[in-house]
C-alpha cells in the first residue's frame, strides 16, 4: 500500500451484501484528523537530550583544551569527517600529510 493510499484510507471496503456509507467529506477530513499520527516528547526526554548534548560538547571543550586534537592521526581524521561532512575532497590527503 503506498503512502497515498494510506493517507487517502478511510475504513474497510464494504463487501458483498454491506452497504457503502456515504459520508461527507468534512467526515472524512474529521476522521484522519483524528486518526493522524503524532509524538509527544515529555519535558523530561528533552531535559535528557539536551543534557547530553551539552556533555558531549564538555568532552569536545576539554579534549580542545588538552592538545588532543592537535596529535596528527586525529587531526586526519577529523579533516576526512568534515570533509566528508561537506563532500570536499580531503585537502590533506591531496596535498601530502598536515604536520
């Protein structure tokens, strides 16, 4: 069934010997309004994934702040992660190692 045919589903087709019900449009709107999907994400999840972003962003600033990510082999591979990120060709990778 495609994605059509799933949003324009009003209810089982009549078989034989049932009677068609015949309704309105403003009916059916009404019923996939009411039948629509949604998500509900409580305070408390978005609590969470904002603490953990903001972890991860701690991590980042200390590692930045300790050298890490001046050590060649992970200057490299950041370069390629953002390279890819933005589907560059890798500049180091072209024009020899970063020192």
């Amino acid at each position: 069934m495609g994605i059509q045919e799933i949003m324009a589903y009003v209810g089982p087709k009549p078989g034989a010997g049932q009677r068609a019900s015949v309704g309105s449009k403003e009916s059916g709107d009404r019923y996939q309004r009411e039948k629509a999907d949604f998500v509900v994400i409580s305070t408390k999840a978005k609590a969470l994934y904002e603490n953990g972003e903001t972890q991860k962003f701690d991590v980042i600033r200390e590692r930045v702040r300790l050298g890490y990510y001046l050590k060649g082999e992970i200057l490299d591979h950041v370069v390629s992660a953002l390279a890819r990120e933005f589907s560059v060709e890798n500049p180091s990778q072209a024009s020899g190692s970063v020192s």
